[in-house]
C-alpha cells in the first residue's frame, strides 16, 4: 500500500493488475532508485538496465488504461528521467507505429521494440519551436522514385543519442501535410547530438538532430499518419501519461516530506507535531489526491473509448501544475537538505521543470481546453 493513496485508488487495479504494479515497483526499488541520483548527477542514461525493463515483459501489452497509467506513476515516483525513457520508447514511439502504422509496420517494427531489441524515439519538436508544431513544422519531406529524402533540424529528442529508430515528423512537399517516417538513427545524413547542461531530466539523453538528405524507403512511411490530426492522436494518447507521472512525482515528494517529517526533530520534537508543517504535508496530499483521481477517471474515460483531445489536454496541465507545487512544498519542509541529492527531493523539483513543459507547455493545453469549452479557439 502507497502512503499517499489515501482513498486506496489502487484497490481498483485487478488483482492481476496489481500483481504487475507490485512486481515493477518491486524492481524500480532494488534497481532504479539507488542508482538514479548518481546517474542524475553524471547525466549518463544506465543502459544496463534497458535489457531489465525488456524483462518486466510490459512494453506494447494489451491492458486496461489504468494499468499503464499506474505503471507511469510508478516509474515517475521512482525517477522522473526513466519514466521518461520508458515512455518516449513504449508510448510516443510505439503509439506513433501502432496508432499509425499499417498491419504490416506493426508487424515489422512492434514485437522488437517491446522486447526493447530496438529503442525508439519520437522527433517533432524543432528549434524554431514546439508549441506551434501543428502550422510551423519546417522539416520537408520530398518524394523520390520509391523514396522520401527528410531535410530539417529537431530539437529535445529524447532517446535519440542511442535510439535504434525514430518516428521523425516532417511536412511533405506534396500536398503541404504532416506525416510520419520510421527512420533508422544509423541512415546516412542523420546526426544526433547530445543536448549537454540541461539542470532537468539530467538522465535522459536528448539530442538535437540534424537532417541533412535523409533517404528512407516508402515503406518507411506510416501509413496512416498522413496530418497533423494523426499527430495529435499520439499525443492525446501520451499527454494522459505525462499527467500520471507528475501523479508519481507528486508521491515521491510527499512520501519523502512525510518521513523526513517524523524523523526530524526540532525544538525537541519532530517537525510532523507542529501545525504549519502539517499544513504543508496535507496541501500536499490534497493535490496528489485530486490529480490521482481525475487520471483514474481519465483511464476510465480511456478504457470506454469516450476520450477528447480536452480530456488529455486538461489533466496534463491540471497535474503538471499541482506538482509543481508539491515539490516546492516538499523542498521547503526539507530546507537546507531539499536542496541536495542526497534526500532526492532536490532531483525531484528540478525534473519537474521538464514534466511542465514538454508534450505541450501549460499555456498551450490550456488553449485546448479552452477552444473545446468555449467552442472559439484562442490560438493566434
Ligand atoms: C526534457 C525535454 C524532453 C523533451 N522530449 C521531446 C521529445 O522526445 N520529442 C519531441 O518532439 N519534443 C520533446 N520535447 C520538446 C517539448 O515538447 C517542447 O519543449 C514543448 O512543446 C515547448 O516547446 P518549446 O520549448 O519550443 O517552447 P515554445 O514553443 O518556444 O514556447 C515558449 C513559451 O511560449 C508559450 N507560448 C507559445 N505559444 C503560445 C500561445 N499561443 N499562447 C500563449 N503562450 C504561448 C509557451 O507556453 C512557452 O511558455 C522535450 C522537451 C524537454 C524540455
């Protein structure tokens, strides 16, 4: 049972759901949490542990919506950057090609990358910007024969320092509309490069990539990932995913803020008597509780097949929001040593940093929300 899950959430989790939260938790415990600071401090990704999560056997399983929320939490509750990891993988990547892709790419690309035999990543974002993507993508992609030949430039890309394949978007000469290619990282013309001092995320390896000429075969080419409208399919699918691991974060903050609270003495007694910090601990569970129940809802929204693109935008930017504040709350219960590693929190509030910003900044899903609300759009 999770501290934080005071109305027990989790009680409806089948038993075999259960089983699997357990079991991955089980190894986020013994393996990813004591190695995430150090690898955090050294921004080097531990890939020794990918052939670990090709193990747990969960990448690409047909599951109910609430299983693979739970299991971001979980992920992100132990550390921000693999949760990060494992979903730019399993649910950008994986979701482009199963969302996108015909039988046949399904077939081609799927059952290796859930055995992680292959690490995806997922290019959309550009220098000249994320947050207007759908009109200013600038990567063009020009038919050739039975080819596609991808020029442009990413920026952010997760994965892509030593990803086997990337989902690159670019917008085709044809007919002006975004599409989606599977491209091998190794294709000549494609250069990723390490984004380096980022004080976010430190673990995930992002690159800037160069295209310059990349040829990929027209089989390469997803086959129903012919608008920017396909794109956003993905994206609702993850952005649901994105609000359950600020959930995680959210967990891990307080978990971390209540123990400490019981062992810390001040004035002879532990800081958990005194009022002003409770008052600290149960705005944080308030926020980690309501966040908690809106993704469940959402999952159930998910699992019924009643879900909008507002639905995703909301929680994203709802949850983002609400942990940004948990971890601040949580640093200042710790003071002085919420400021360090070593009591982890400090990892925490700056990885939260990132989780607020990407798959859509706030101000832009809100303009979601708000243009399906108001029936007017707001974007300019
Ligand atoms: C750690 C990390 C990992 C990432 N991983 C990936 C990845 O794997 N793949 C990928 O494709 N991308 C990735 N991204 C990119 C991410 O999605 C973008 O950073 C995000 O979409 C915002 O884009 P931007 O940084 O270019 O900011 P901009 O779009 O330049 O926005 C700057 C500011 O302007 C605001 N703004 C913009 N337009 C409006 C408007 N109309 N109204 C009001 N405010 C507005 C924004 O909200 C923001 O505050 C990642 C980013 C980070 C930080």
């Amino acid at each position: 049972m999770l501290d934080g899950d005071l109305y027990a959430f989790q009680d409806l989790l089948s038993e075999d759901e259960a089983a699997v939260v357990r079991r991955v938790r089980d190894f986020l415990d013994a393996e990813v949490v004591p190695i995430a600071n150090d690898h955090w401090a050294r921004a080097e990704f531990p890939h020794h542990l990918i052939k670990r999560y090709a193990d747990l056997d969960i990448a690409g399983r047909p599951g109910s919506n609430l299983l693979s929320g739970w299991l971001a939490l979980e992920m992100a509750r132990a550390d921000a950057s693999m949760a990060t990891f494992y979903g730019v993988h399993a649910g950008l990547a994986m979701g482009s090609i199963s969302m996108c892709g015909s039988p046949e790419q399904q077939e081609r690309w799927l059952p290796q990358m859930a055995s992680f035999g292959k690490v995806g990543a997922f290019a959309l974002t550009e220098p000249t910007g994320g947050s207007d993507v759908a009109a200013g993508l600038r990567t063009t992609a020009r038919r050739d024969g039975d080819s596609w030949i991808l020029d442009g430039r990413k920026r952010w890309i997760g994965n892509a320092t030593f990803a086997d394949l990337i989902v690159v978007w670019a917008r085709s000469l044809d007919d002006d509309q975004v599409k989606g290619f599977v491209v091998p990282r190794e294709t000549p013309g494609l250069t990723a490069t390490k984004i380096e001092n980022k004080i976010a995320l430190r673990t995930v390896q992002n690159a800037d990539i160069v295209l310059d000429g990349v040829r990929v075969p027209s089989s390469s080419k997803l086959e129903n990932a012919n608008s920017f409208k396909d794109t956003a399919k993905v994206l609702r699918q993850t952005r649901s995913g994105v609000a359950w691991e600020a959930v995680g974060v959210m967990l891990a903050a307080y978990e971390i803020a209540l123990k400490y609270a019981k062992e810390r003495q001040q004035f002879g007694k532990p800081i958990a008597s005194f009022q002003l910090v409770q008052d600290l601990l149960v705005r944080m569970v308030g926020n980690l509780t309501g966040s908690l129940g809106m993704c469940v809802r959402l999952a159930q929204l998910q699992d019924a097949g009643q879900y909008r693109d507002e639905h995703s935008a909301l929680a994203k930017a709802y949850c983002t929001t609400r942990m940004r504040e948990v971890v601040g709350w949580a640093r200042e219960l710790l003071a002085g040593n919420g400021i360090v590693l070593d009591y982890d929190i400090g990892r925490f509030v700056a990885d939260a940093e990132a989780l607020y910003s990407y798959e859509g900044t706030r101000e832009i899903n809100t303009l979601i929300v708000g243009r399906a609300i108001t029936g007017s759009s707001a974007f300019v």
